[in-house]
C-alpha cells in the first residue's frame, strides 16, 4: 500500500513558487529570458537554494552546475531516485517549461516531510545546466556530461554568442551562489522521473490531464558553415560571385525538401541563420545555420543525416560548406517499470492519462542511459511552448504533481525493482 502525500501537497505554496519563478526574468509580455548561467538564472537556482536550506536539504553541485538536493532516506548506502528538470529558458520562452518539473519535484519532498513519511531510499531534486541549448550549444548540455555522453571539456569550452565560454559563466555562477558540496558526475541512480509540460497539443485535444511518456524521439543536432568570398554588391557581376547567402539558402530548401514526408512524422528545423560580414553593400562571404532533426526511427535519421551531409556536398557550390554534429540523442523508450508506475499512479488518483511519445527532447533522454527512466507530461494550452503565451492550469500542474509523489514514492521503496 502506498501512502500518498497528495493530501499534503500545498497547492498555495506550490501556486506562490510558480509565480516567484516567473517573476525572475520577466520580460513584461507574459514570459521570460532566462537562458542558461545569465544573471536571471542564477537568481533563479539561489531562489530554489533558498527554499531548499529552509528544510535542511543537503546541496551538491557538479562540474558541469548540475544542482542536487537531497532528502534522506531511512535505509544506508541506497542509490537515491531523482526528480526535477530545468529553469533556463528560451529568449522568448515561457514560464513552465522546465520550470515546473523543478517545481513539483521539490513540492514533493516538502510534501513527504509534511506528511511524516520516510523512505527508503534518498529522494533527490535536480535542476540541468543548460537544457535549452539557447546560449551555449548543444542542448541538455548538462545531463549529456551527467551521463558521460558529452565529454566534460568538450562543453566547458563551448563559446556562447555573448563571447563567454560555459567554464567561464559557471565560475560566475559559483561565486555567486551559495557554496554546495561537490558531487561526481555520473554518481549511481535508482531511478529518474521527470514531470513537464507536453508541449504539444495531444493531451489537450484528449482532454487528458496525465501524459504516461513512453519515450522520445530521436535528435540530431549540427551546424552547417557556408562559406563563399566577401565582394563589392554593386561591382560584382552574378557569374563570378560566391555568394554564401545564396547557397546557404539552396541548401536549406534542399533540407526542408528531404524532411517532408507524406505522414508529417519527420521534424527539421533551422533555429539559426547568421549572415557575415552582415553589411547592405558587402556580399556574404560566410553563413552560419543550426540544424535540428528529429524522428521517432533510428533509420530514418540515419537517412536524414545521409541526406543532409550529400546535399552541403553538392549543392553549395561555387561555394563550400562543412557540417559539424552539435548532438545525437537516439530514440529513447523508457523502462516498462517506471513507465507503468506513472500509468498506475495516475488511474489511482482518478486522473484520465493517455500513452504518448515525446516529440521534444528533455534531459531523461540522457538520463536513460544510467538508469531506470521515465516522464510525466500535464497538457499545455493549444500546445503552444518556447513561446511567451506558453500556460497550463494550475489543476494540471497539481495533478502531475500528485502522480510525480505517488511514482517517486514507489521507487522510493527498498524492494522497488526498476528493470528496462
């Protein structure tokens, strides 16, 4: 028998949270800039430090500013099962993303505590580095180096936009914050749950509060460089230019032609599109664009990798171009366990869920490669994320924290076993 902490959860704390959150990094039109290690995000996590000190949770960061927070459980020597998510942002990114996983994790400890129940085994709440992949590429940076998939150096060194490198942001950070005790990378999970927003329109259109995530698709990541030669606009006749605009825009249509397919299922996306020298009168000489793919078919995106390395081979020309991988995250199914708890947890408490693959990327992709994984989705309005007008109710957001208490409760147990 499971005793459930959802008489305990404080849905005025939790609702007051939320909003102190969403304060942090305002932009005044109904969202935030909250990218990752800028001042909004350090306000952020010393918000969530703060909180955290207040019930004497011990503190850890790691090398690459994953933060920890630890609940102790009753039993010695267990691998404690962890839950939370992410509180950078988009540019233009809204107040629920990522945020709310963090949220409902913590909401969870305090709400064990109000109720008086131990557990077995240690619970703990985690925040990501760098899971937007907004400022310092690639995305779920930070649980890509957790896991030992991204090695620690290669993302210390990364050079945002700004001119700042990760190592450099995450020495400010540090010395902002609070000290927290060090922890190793990759350090032995029980299990990982992860609570958020759907960002999609199923669960909404459903009329389903609980989304039993049954895994992810697959993602590739990478940066495609145009390069061509600068010259005069008004000079230069049109068979001896090299113009990297030019074939930086043949290539991208190409991309898009190769993606389309008959079922809608294959995702390609241009996020950035950087144009050098970037003056009226000079012809680029140099295009920078980001690429991301994404499909729930491991051979499809072998295909689609395939497709678009031929096509900066042949089409660029008079021109050249090079294609550097920022990130390859496999299609991901989450284990039957964990998978199955969420589904019990959710018909349990009387909430209408429905199975559903994520077609986002989030930081339990990564985390499925240590250990036992799965997610929570609640529905969000029109299915509308990375946008300011993001929103979900505050009823949904509770009931995936009902669900979140019950699966980590589960997990919690000694006996709990987790298999694929």
């Amino acid at each position: 028998m499971i005793e459930a902490p959802a008489g305990k959860i404080d849905v005025d704390r939790f609702r007051a949270r939320h909003e102190a959150m969403a304060a942090i990094g305002a932009t005044g039109r109904g969202g935030i800039d909250r990218q990752a290690l800028t001042e909004a995000e350090i306000e952020a996590r010393a918000l969530v430090i703060g909180w955290a000190r207040l019930r004497g949770y011990a503190l850890s960061v790691d090398p690459i500013g994953n933060l920890f927070i630890r609940r102790p459980g009753r039993g010695g020597g267990f691998a404690p099962v962890l839950a939370g998510s992410h509180l950078d942002s988009q540019p233009n990114g809204g107040n629920f993303d990522g945020v709310y996983g963090v949220l409902a994790a913590l909401e969870v400890l305090e709400a064990l505590d109000d109720g008086g129940i131990e557990t077995d085994r240690p619970i703990e709440v985690v925040v990501w580095t760098n899971e937007e992949g907004a400022r310092f590429q690639p995305t779920t940076m930070g649980s890509a180096v957790y896991v030992g998939a991204l090695p620690l150096q290669q993302a210390l060194a990364v050079r945002g936009r700004d001119g700042v490198t990760v190592s450099e942001a995450l020495a400010c950070m540090l010395r902002k914050l609070p000290h927290c005790a060090d922890r190793a990378l990759a350090t032995p999970l029980h299990a990982y749950v992860e609570a958020h927003i759907e960002q999609g329109p199923i669960l909404e259109s459903a009329r389903r509060k609980i989304g039993v995530v049954l895994g992810i698709q697959g993602l590739r990541q990478y940066a495609v460089t145009v390069e061509g030669t600068e010259a005069h606009a008004g000079t230069t006749p049109r068979l001896r230019r090299r113009d990297a605009f030019v074939a930086a825009r043949r290539i991208a249509a190409e991309f898009d032609r190769v993606a389309t397919d008959a079922k809608d299922i294959a995702r390609l996306t241009i996020g950035r599109f950087d144009v050098s020298p970037g003056t009226t009168n000079t012809i680029p000489g140099k295009v920078t664009m980001t690429v991301d793919v994404r499909h729930p078919d491991e051979h499809e995106l072998e295909r689609l990798d395939r497709a678009i390395r031929e096509i900066c081979r042949e089409r660029a020309q008079p021109c050249s171009a090079s294609i550097e991988t920022l990130l390859t995250s496999r299609t991901v199914n989450f284990a039957t366990s964990v998978v199955d708890a969420v589904r019990e947890e959710a018909a349990r408490l009387g909430h209408g869920a429905l199975d559903i693959m994520s077609g986002a990327t989030h930081d339990a992709a990564f985390l499925a490669r240590l250990c036992p994984t799965g997610m929570i989705f609640v529905p969000c309005r029109d299915g509308v994320s990375h946008n300011e007008a993001e929103y979900t109710s505050l009823e949904n957001m509770v009931a995936g924290v009902e669900v979140l208490a019950g699966v980590v409760q589960r997990l919690s147990r000694r006996e709990a076993g987790v298999g694929a």
